[in-house]
C-alpha cells in the first residue's frame, strides 16, 4: 500500500510550473513506469478532482490542489504580513523582490512583488530552482549542513574542483550574513540575499531576495539595500514557514 502511494506521489511531482500538462504515454516514458500503471494512477486522481483531462487526452493539476494551495500558503506565508513587507522593500529598492524555501534539495518561489521599471528580473510563483546558483540560492544553502550540502553537490553531478570553489563562496556568505551575485541565476541580472530562520531559530529554512538589472543592483547599492532588507525580514520570519 505505502509502495503504491509513493509511486502515485512520485507522478504528480512531474507536473510543474515548466510542464504542467502530460500525456499519459508521454509521462510514462518520462517516468519509467509501464503506461497502464500511469493511465490508472492519473485516472484515479481525476476522479477525485486532483487532475483533469482536456480534450486531447492530456492530464492537468486540478482545481483541487488549488484549494489546498490556498490553505497552505496562508498557514505557511500570511499574506497580510508577507506581501506588504515585499511591496514596500520592492517600492524602496525598485527591483523585483521574492520569497523562497527550501523544499528537499531544490528552492521554490512562494511570494514576489514586482519592480515598478519595465526592465526587471522575473520569476513566477511556484518556480523551483537549484540552490547552487543565484544569491537566493545561495543564502538557504550556506547554511544547510554539510551533508546537505553534500547531496546537492551529487544531485547536479558537481566535480570536486568546483563544488571547493562553491563552498568557498559558502563560507563567505556564513561570514557575511548575505549573498551577492552576479548573472549566476540569469544573464545581466544581479541578486543579493539574506537568510530566512525558522521561527524556533534552529535552521535557515529560506530568503529573502532581490534581483534586477546588473547596472541597478551593483555591489555599490548593497548597503543601503540590505539595510532595507534586514527591517522587512523581520516580520516575515515571525510569521513565515513552520517551526522545524
């Protein structure tokens, strides 16, 4: 029953914000499982509301999951704390500002305020992405412990020479207290980040980050901007993620 269960969770982690429709055969495939085991499972999550089936055969997530979405993200990130404290950090530093966890050995995007410029980084809600490239990144996984670590190294096949380069950036960031990058994440766009705590203090289980254009956001702007950030993060970590 559990060995089910876990190959039935595993499928529905292939739908994602890049791939948000499969085909039964064409997910089959990409999963290794027979296609009369994907066609059952994703029947069965139909039926419940957990997926639909467009006209082409084609399964997608279904409103179901964004109800539970709805519930999680306001136990998780109280948007009548979260998203204030980023408009006005977005509003003061004119870049785009974003909130992010770690989820497993990857980070997901679960909160953005917009730059006002028409010249601006983006990135959507629901997004994941590694933690070895990016300010954002960066600042959850300095801060994870060495085995950790260690498994996001192996995950993305990194060789010793560069994982020693990476963990020398690591080291700094621990020292610092915040991440600054350069076209790391994406071409012509600098970040810079701080690390969200749990709220028992335990663990860095986020960041907080901002990201824009390389001319904008420079090692020059750095302290004025990270004085902004430590004030809206405050808050946030008060009331965002749970305890771990």
């Amino acid at each position: 029953m559990l060995k089910t269960l876990n190959g039935a969770r595993g499928l529905l982690t292939h739908f994602s914000v890049r791939q948000p429709s499969w085909g039964v055969r064409e997910l089959a495939k990409h999963a290794g499982i027979h296609h009369a085991v994907v066609h059952r499972v994703l029947a069965t999550f139909a039926a419940n509301g957990f997926l639909v089936q467009d006209a082409a055969g084609r399964y997608g997530l279904g409103l179901r999951w964004l109800e539970l979405g709805q519930a999680t993200r306001k136990a998780f990130s109280p948007s009548e704390v979260v998203q204030p404290a980023l408009e006005a950090l977005a509003a003061q530093s004119g870049e785009t500002v974003f909130l992010s966890w770690r989820e497993g050995l990857e980070g997901l995007c679960t909160d953005i305020a917009q730059s006002p410029h028409q010249l601006r980084f983006s990135i959507e809600v629901g997004q994941r992405f590694p933690l070895v490239a990016g300010a954002h990144a960066k600042a959850i996984l300095a801060f994870q412990d060495e085995s950790l670590r260690l498994q996001v190294y192996r995950a993305g096949g990194w060789q010793d020479a560069a994982v020693d380069a990476l963990e020398a950036q690591l080291t700094r960031i621990r020292a610092d207290g915040w991440a600054h990058t350069r076209e790391e994440a994406a071409a012509a766009v600098a970040g810079l980040a701080v690390p969200l705590w749990s709220r028992d203090g335990r663990a860095v289980v986020g960041s907080l980050g901002i990201a824009g254009p390389l001319q904008r956001l420079d090692i020059q702007a750095v302290p004025r901007l990270l004085d902004a950030m430590r004030r809206a993060k405050g808050p946030i970590e008060e009331v965002a993620g749970f305890i771990r």
